[in-house]
C-alpha cells in the first residue's frame, strides 16, 4: 500500500522519480524506501521501548550514582541491555522482510525471488514453488538460530548449554 501512495506522490503528481524499474540508483529510491519504512519504525519503537524500560534500571541509577559518563552508561549499561529485546524481534523479522520482497517485486517491477514465486505460482509450477519455499523455510530456520545465539551473547544470565540436560 506504501508503496503506491510513493509512487503516486513522488512519480505520478511531482514526476522526480521513475515508477519502477531496473538499473540506476535512482530507480532504487522508491522501493527501498517503501521496502524499509515498516521494519525501521518496527526496529524505532522496540528500540525506544527497551531503552527507557533499561534506563530506570536499579543499576543504570547507581552507576550514575557513582559518576560515570552519560554516554559510558548508555553504552555499557543501557545499550547492551536494551538491544536485547530487539534481537530477539529482529531475528525472525529478516525472513518476514524478504518474504514481503514479493509484493515490493510486484509492485516496482524489479526482478528477484519474488518474481520467481509470483511466476511460478501462476503458472503452476511446483518444483520451483517448492525450492523457494524450503529457501525461506532454511532461511528462517537459521535466523531464529542466529538471534538465539546472539540473544546469549548479549545477556549473561542466558546459557547455551542449558539444551545438553
């Protein structure tokens, strides 16, 4: 829907960018920006969320109590602690975000894999549907994986061999 309101505003009605298409930058300005807006207000209001939640901490208090720096205390205290809770949305949001490539695909006529599965979905073919579904499947399986980890490198009080019990 964002999509073709840009394309309205900015191709139809002012005429600075083109419609769609493949092959300068320019072209690029329309579909990333309607390809990007959701997850980086996503990814802002977790951000925020998690960041004032962690700075009325007890500990953020008494490190501002013991004199450290602002920015000190927003790097160690609050920003490896409020990150947190954006790894753990962000991890399974990166398939969510290339699977949504379709409809961007579509939309600005730009080749990728989501031309491939609209093609292969109209005209029925199921190998080519099947692969691109286990790429997705792998893809998100693999994510989920990565942000786990990084979940447990991010807070101490997780452990990865609790799975070995």
């Amino acid at each position: 829907m964002i999509g073709y309101i840009l394309i309205e505003i900015f191709a139809v009605r002012l005429g600075w960018l083109p419609t769609g298409g493949w092959g300068e930058t320019r072209d690029l300005i329309l579909p990333v920006t309607a390809f990007a807006l959701y997850p980086m207000a996503l990814m802002a209001r977790y951000t925020r969320a998690s960041m004032l939640e962690v700075s009325y901490a007890d500990y953020v208090r008494m490190g501002r109590a013991r004199g450290l720096s602002e920015s000190r205390i927003v790097l160690r205290y609050i920003l490896r602690t409020g990150l947190i809770p954006l790894v753990t949305i962000m991890g399974p949001n990166i398939p969510g975000i290339l699977t949504g490539s379709i409809f961007i695909e579509a939309t600005f006529a730009l080749p990728g894999l989501g031309a491939y599965f609209t093609t292969a979905s109209l005209h029925r073919d199921y190998p080519l549907i099947m692969a691109l579904v286990l790429i997705v499947a792998v893809l998100w399986g693999t994510l989920y994986i990565l942000s786990d980890i990084t979940y447990a490198l991010l807070d101490p009080r997780v452990r990865l061999d609790g799975l070995s019990r």
